[in-house]
C-alpha cells in the first residue's frame, strides 16, 4: 500500500534519476516525506493516470516532475491533480532547451512551476517554500538555510579581499 507523503517525485526515466536525486537530497535535509518515481506518461499512460489518482487521493501536497524531449509528464499531472507541479526539464538531444520549453509552454489553466535545465535542486527548495507557507518550523528552516547562503559569500568575499584573486584561485 502507498503511504502518505508530502512531496512525489517523478521521472519519466532511470536516465533522469542522477539529476532527481537532487531534489529528494534537498527533501532529505529539511525531513520532508517523499516517494519517488519513474513513470513514462508516453510508455505506460493507464498506469501514470492510476498513480495521479493515488496522488490525489492521498492528498499529495508538491509533485516535482523531471522530464526530458517532449516534457509532457509535469503537465500530465498538473492537469490530474489538483497541487502544485514543479517541472524539471532534463538535459537532452537539444541541450535540455527542448524539454525547457514543453514545460513552461503550458496551456491556460494548467500552470506547471518551471526551473532551470537540470535544477532539480531549485525544485526540492522551492517544494520546500510552498510547503513552508503552511508550516512554521519549516518556514524557519527556509529562513536559516538562506542566512547560511548569506554567510558562506560573505565569508568567501572576506578571503578574496584579504588574499587578492590569484592566491584565492591557487587556494581553489
């Protein structure tokens, strides 16, 4: 039996597992639920409705969907259930712009969230944010995560000014 989840991720393909993994990596390190897929809206299109029916039914919060060519699962799901969907387009034959744009080209009234080629990382954190807007513990995370981002350049910037750019790159 499924479980209730917060966050599904899926793929329309093992290829795309190396840069999904990035997002269940950033559900990992602020605890939130997560199941994670390969299902191909082309190849197996009864067994993807069945799981977005699952989705639903389990109340499913975020889908995050990485997808690479024709891109169509994000927007597969988005027109099936009703939470946000966050598209990862997925490097591919034409430098992942292909997948880019199939995602972000979405009809009226079926939004699809769209991050960078590859960015599946963005994706887990902005799942994060849209979780965090219902959740003040997360919302805290979200807010101390930030302000180690803000501390690490600044840090970085202290050591380019006091070692001057070329023994900072030797230190690289």
């Amino acid at each position: 039996m499924e479980k209730n989840v917060d966050v599904a991720i899926i793929m329309g393909s093992d290829s795309d597992l190396s840069v999904m993994q990035n997002a269940a990596k950033v559900l990992e390190d602020f605890g939130i639920s997560y199941e994670m897929t390969i299902l191909s809206v082309h190849r197996c299109p009864d067994e993807a409705a069945k799981y977005a029916k699952s989705l639903n039914d389990r109340k499913v919060k975020v889908i995050i969907a990485g997808a690479g060519g024709a891109a169509h699962l994000p927007g597969v799901f988005a027109a099936q259930v009703p939470c946000p969907v966050i598209g990862v387009p997925i490097h591919s034959k034409l430098d992942g712009v292909d997948s880019l744009y199939s995602i972000v080209q979405m009809p009226s009234g079926i939004p699809v969230a769209t991050v960078a080629v590859d960015g599946a990382k963005n994706a887990g954190i902005l799942a994060t944010t849209i979780l965090a807007t219902s959740d003040d513990i997360l919302r805290n995370k979200i807010i101390d995560y930030k302000k180690s981002m803000e501390s690490a350049v600044l840090s970085k910037n202290d050591k380019l000014q006091k070692l001057g750019y070329k023994e900072y790159l030797n230190q690289m």
